[in-house]
C-alpha cells in the first residue's frame, strides 16, 4: 500500500514565484527522495535526502525533512514553464540491497506563463 | 550512459494474447525494477531483481511474469490480462546497495514506459 501522501494534489502559479511540495509518510525510513513525470513519460529523479539530514539543496530545489513529524517538503524557487509536471516523494524503507520506493500520491504542478 | 530503454512505446492486446516488455540498461547496475502506474495515480511497485534474482514481487498476479536473463535486461511476459491491467508499465535501474548504501547508489533511472491498453 501507499505510505505516502502529499499535498496540494495540484498546485497553479505564475511563472516566477515559488512552488512548495510537502509529503508525509507512515514508516521509519532510509532516506526521502524527490521525482518529477512530464504527462505520460518516465520519471527523473530530482534530490535525495537521508533520514539523518535536514535539509538539502540542489539549484532552485531545497527539500526538508523532519523525521519526528514523518514530512518533508519540497521548494521550488523562480519557478518556470518547463517545470509544470508532477511531482513525486518516494520514501525508501530498507537499508541495503535493492530498493523498495514507496510513492506518495504526487502532487500536480503548473507553472503559467 | 544513464539511459534505460523500453520497448514498446505502446501495446495494445487482447486478454488471449501473450506478449512481453523489454527494458535495457547499459550503467553496470544490478538492481532493476517493474513498476505499473494508473492514469494520475502514483507508480507501485510490482518486482525488483537484485544481481539477475527475483528478490521481491509485490503479490502481483501470475499473469504477469518477469525475467531477467542477464544484467542489462529486464522482461515482462504478460498472458491473459485483464482491461484492469491496462496501465504505464515502468522500468528503473540502481546500483545495488549491498550492505549500506549512499547518495549515489540510491538513485533509480527510470525509463520512458510502455503504456499497455489490454483490449
């Protein structure tokens, strides 16, 4: 089953302003991680954050993580056109070996021109 | 290299009918992954292969049977599906862990998908 759950389900700003993700899930994790779909297509891995940090950046992303609350949010900076896609949080439960990515339910994200 | 291929783009069959999907990668990792995705749902996960064995297959019906001959490949044999089985079928790849992973070998590559309309 599905752990996790993310709010808004979609989300519509100008191009330009800031975008921001959460995701909550039930179970103790490994690490948190972050992916984008365009309609139809693969997904793209984004960032990656382990259970022991709090935060982490990558260009315009900077993704959070509280443990004790099981949350973690995603922020989009100057957003663009080209980043109107879904996004996915995508908890990881195991600690070697392969993984076994639990998807939160994806939030649906426009930019407007 | 950090593409994983899918082959067909699209698949339409009938419940009778038998076929497969194809996924290849060429980074060296030896995990890959099955996940089927519905219209604006999230992907769930149906099988992991770790160094060409099965080593978890999330209930998913016997109708649907994956194989890995080698390394860099991946199939799916699907016979006697169901319209309910119409859906994005994905395929990822890792390094596999081993006994404590990191930054870089927790990533999965996905590929682009075959969308299967079971008719």
């Amino acid at each position: 089953s599905q752990q996790g759950e993310e709010d808004p389900q979609a989300l519509s700003i100008q191009e330009g302003e800031n975008a921001t993700m959460n995701c909550s899930y039930k179970t103790s994790i490994n690490n948190l991680q972050w992916y984008r779909q365009n309609s139809g297509r693969g997904l793209v891995h984004l960032i990656l954050i382990r259970s022991n940090e709090r935060e982490k950046h990558s260009g315009r992303l900077r993704v959070t993580l509280d443990t004790s609350k099981k949350s973690s949010s995603l922020l989009i900076t100057a957003s663009r056109a080209a980043d109107t896609a879904s996004y996915f949080c995508a908890t990881d439960p195991l600690w070697g070996g392969a993984q076994k990515l639990v998807f939160g339910q994806g939030t649906r994200l426009t930019i407007n021109p | 290299d950090t593409e994983v291929t899918q082959t067909p783009k699209h698949l339409v069959m009938g419940m009778t009918n038998k076929k497969s999907l194809k996924c290849e990668q060429h980074m060296g990792h030896r995990a890959m992954y099955w996940y089927k995705q519905k219209a604006k749902k999230p992907p769930e996960l149906m099988f992991v292969y770790s160094y060409e064995k099965l080593s978890i297959n999330e209930s998913v019906p016997s109708r649907f049977s994956p194989e890995c001959p080698n390394s860099s490949l991946l199939n799916l044999h699907l016979h006697a599906l169901q319209p309910e089985d119409s859906a994005l079928y994905l395929c990822a790849s890792s390094q596999e862990r081993g006994r404590v992973g990191n930054s870089s070998t927790d990533t999965q590559y996905f590929g682009p998908g075959t969308r299967l309309t079971v008719l």
